[in-house]
C-alpha cells in the first residue's frame, strides 16, 4: 500500500512533533517535511512532492491565507487548513477554504496525546480522504458564468443549498455572481468543524453584494443567504420562518441538508429548489428528491468540477432534474423568478 505523504507547515515545534506523531501512528502516512514558514513550504514542494499539505493560518512572514492562494495557483495540492484560533480569528480560515483550501479543523479540537484513540483515527482518515479530492490550478476559472441574456426560469420561493468539501469556494462564487436584492431567499448547510460556521459566514458577508448571516430562530425566510449553524439542523417552517432543531437524527450531520431540503419540499412544494454541491456522503440526496417529487427543482453539481463528487452523485442517483456545472448553477439561480413563499402555499 502506498503511504500518504504529508508536508506539513507549522511554525511551532512543539506542536509539529506532536502532530506528526499523530499523523504517522498507523505507519500509513509519512511527514516528508516540515516547514517553519509558509516560504519555506513553497520552496519545498517541488523537492518533497506531496500528496496533502497541512497548514497553519497564523504564520511569520507570508500568512496562511496568502500561502493557500500561492500554491493553488502555482502548484495545486490538497490543503487542510490547521487554526489555533476560531470565533473571529476562523475569518481567516473561512478565506482560506474560499481560496481553494479543502477543509479547516481547530488545533484545540486534535488530542495529540492520544494518537491511538477514536480522535486521532478519525482525523487519519479524514486526512487521507482529502488526499484523494481533485484540485485544479486557479480553482474559480472553471466556475465564470455562461455568458449571454438570462431568461426566466423556475419560479421559486426558498432555495435550499448543501455542501461539504470544496464547499466554501463554490459558495463565495455563486453568491458572488447574484445581486445584493437577490429576492429568492437562500438557506444554506455547508458541513465544517465547529467554529468556523460563524467566520465563514461573516467572510462571505464582506465579500459578496447580498447579505449573508447565520440562521436564527424564528426569523422570516426573506431575502439573504442564511447559513445553518454548527449543532443544529435548519428548517423553514409552514409560516414561512426559519427553525433550528437541535435534535439527532438524519444521519451523523447536524446540520443536515436532508432535513433542510425536506423542509423545503413540505413548505414550498412546487416552488422549492434544491441544489446539491460538493462533498463526502449522501447528505442531501433524499431531501433533493422530496422536493423534485413536489414538483420543485432538484440541481447537482457535475462530476468533472466537484472537489469531491460522493454528495452530488448520490443526489443524482436518487433523481435530480439538472446536473450542472457551478457557472451554470450560477446562471440557473440568476433566472429564477422569484415567487413569496406565502403565495406558494395558498
């Protein structure tokens, strides 16, 4: 079997040799080098050749971010993003995932004194999953949307949109390419470690026209990209607002897109969209399927675009009406003609 070979950048000694101790307890998985500054990463690429790089965000010199967009320009690798700080420093880390980085876990959450335990196996396993995603060079030039006039489309009331690696990117793009009134409300489940759901949200509401937030209880499903907190499922209730449901269920995703998009299907009928990014999983294909059974519109990402294609072809698998590339999906949302969610029910 051939063994994984990590380059890792991390700037703290301490922390380098006991991630790596983690990372190699299996004998399956190599740290081929170790570098102390994001420069020093980038110059070692070529020498070392690795499968995954691990990256700090908070770094001398050249930052994490800065280091992300360098190598997914020049050499393109799969990037997992390694953050000492969540709350307002994962702001960070949610730029990171946009430039093209394929997941971000907190430092605070790898117990790297138990490298044989139930943690350190998962975190083995996610790593080398992410070795396997597909990157490209300049990530967002596959994503320009179709030029030429739009026409209308489906018409819709709630949109409904998952996603899991290589979600970030794929988010900040299409909710670059919609207007700051967008009227078609947009709700969002986009899987990521806890604490990075409210930076990534602040981000994207810096960097895009619209207006992003997380979802809160009880609030209208009105205009905006509304994104599922970390711990709860996101709902859009018979009267037309947003719940949060805390429960299990569903699968091991909290919050889930399947809970969401049946949500969707129940409420919005006809007048319900589904779309189903990127990601490891199934999450999202049963809840697609509600809604295209009602008569709403049911969209995949296409293969040859997705980061990871396992959540976009189990919606396709369970039926869905397009499957479409991202700038696509972009001109779909575009044309869609935008219809209240109160006259949707009546």
């Amino acid at each position: 079997m051939a063994v994984l070979r990590v380059l890792m950048c991390e700037d703290s000694r301490l922390y380098a040799v006991a991630l790596r101790r983690m990372l190699e307890y299996d004998g399956d998985i190599e740290v081929a080098a170790v570098c102390g500054t994001a420069e020093e990463a980038i110059s070692a690429l070529g020498r070392v050749n690795p499968d995954l790089v691990t990256m700090d965000v908070e770094l001398p010199g050249m930052n994490g971010l800065e280091a992300v967009g360098e190598i997914m320009s020049s050499r393109p690798l799969p990037i997992l993003v390694l953050s000492g700080y969540v709350g307002a420093g994962s702001e960070k880390a949610a730029a990171a995932l946009a430039a093209g980085a394929l997941d971000a876990i907190a430092k605070d959450d790898l117990d790297l004194h138990d490298p044989q335990g139930t943690m350190g196996a998962a975190f083995r396993h996610r790593v080398k999953a992410l070795s396997r995603a597909r990157v490209i060079r300049h990530p967002r030039g596959r994503l320009a949307v179709p030029g030429g006039a739009t026409r209308p489309g489906h018409r819709a009331s709630v949109a409904g949109i998952c996603a899991s690696v290589g979600g970030p990117e794929l988010l900040t793009f299409l909710l670059s390419a919609l207007p700051a009134d967008y009227p078609v409300p947009l709700l969002i489940v986009q899987h990521m470690a806890a604490g990075f759901t409210d930076g990534l949200a602040r981000w994207l509401d810096r960097a895009v026209a619209m207006p992003v937030a997380v979802a809160a209880a009880g609030i209208p499903a009105g205009p905006g990209a509304w994104i599922a907190p970390h711990g709860a499922h996101l709902i859009v209730t018979g009267s037309g607002r947003l719940a949060l449901d805390g429960r299990a269920g569903a699968g091991h995703h909290r919050p889930s897109g399947d809970v969401l998009l049946h949500s969707i299907a129940a409420t919005a009928g006809g007048s319900g969209v589904a779309v189903v990014l990127s990601g490891m999983g199934r999450d999202g294909a049963a809840g697609a399927a509600a809604v295209q059974r009602r008569g709403g519109l049911a969209i995949a990402q296409d293969e040859v675009s997705s980061v990871v294609f396992g959540m976009p072809k189990a919606a396709i698998d369970e039926g869905v009406d397009l499957v479409l590339s991202p700038g696509e999906i972009a001109g779909c949302l575009q044309r869609l003609r935008c219809e209240p969610l109160t006259r949707a029910r009546s």
